[in-house]
C-alpha cells in the first residue's frame, strides 16, 4: 500500500533569481566557450606547422561549431526550443571526441614508443575533453530542470 504522506508531499520548486540564474550557467557557458577558443587556436597552429591535415581541421572546425552549438543552446534553456537544443549536442560530441578520439585513441601510441610530450597531449585531451562533456551536462540539467518545473527563473513566491 503506497504511503499517502509521501503523495502528499511533492517537490516545491526551486525559485531563483535571474542573477542567481546568470551565475548558475554563466560558468559552464564560459568554460566551454575557453575550451573551444584554445582549441581552435591549436588547430590553427597545428594547420600552419604542418599543413591542413584531418587533426588540424577537425579541431578547428569542433571548436567553431561548439561555440555555436553553445550559444543556441544558452538561447534555448530559457526558451525551451528544442531545435536549438540539440545545439548542446555539438560540444557534447566535440567533448567525446577530444576524449576518446585525441586523448585515449591516440594514446595508444605510448604503448610502442614513448614520450612525455605525446603523453602529455593524450592526458590534456582526456582531461579537456571530459570537462567539456561534463559542463555540457550541467547545463542541460539545468535545461531540464526548468522544463520539468523543478526551476524557476525570475518568479519569486
């Protein structure tokens, strides 16, 4: 028999402020915007060094789409457009890519010769791009949390 204190009891809300608000995504926003800044300036530097190869370009060109993948996305935790959402879907992959494409995948490579250069560059990407997924991830959960109802922006009780 389910327990009526427990129907009776349903989640109140969070309200917050839109400062509260601002503050709450305006980290995660920044940090994948960073994110995405260094890396498309190391694709630049890679595809001036040594030429316009898939490394460089893919680097380049995630880094680009993410930014803007990010901003419809910031544009669609307020609005709950959920074609602009899927913008968030583009760092989220850009995240998964540096991890395991650019960081586990091509660490590999230390199995057969070593280095602490390549080390280096294998752990910065897994390091990047986890963080990228997981400030994707925040952000969407906030996303959800106003959809669903269990955040409230602007209003006060």
């Amino acid at each position: 028999m389910p327990d009526q204190t427990t129907e009776a009891q349903e989640v109140q809300p969070r309200h917050i402020s839109l400062s509260e608000f601002a503050l709450m995504t305006a980290r995660p926003e920044t940090r994948i915007i960073a994110i995405c800044i260094a890396s498309a300036i190391t694709g630049v530097v890679l595809g001036v060094r040594q030429g316009w190869t898939t490394p460089a370009t893919s680097l380049l060109v995630g880094a680009v789409l993410s930014v803007w993948g990010m901003l419809a996305l910031a544009s669609a935790i307020m609005t709950s457009n959920g074609a602009s959402a899927l913008g968030g879907l583009i760092p989220y992959t850009f995240g998964c890519y540096l991890l395991f494409f650019r960081g586990i995948w091509n660490g590999r490579a230390l199995l057969t010769e070593f280095s602490f250069s390549a080390l280096l560059a294998a752990l910065a990407f897994i390091f990047i791009g986890y963080r990228l997924v997981f400030w994707t991830w925040q952000l969407s959960e906030i996303a959800d949390a106003i959809r669903t109802g269990k955040l409230v922006v602007g209003k006060t009780m």
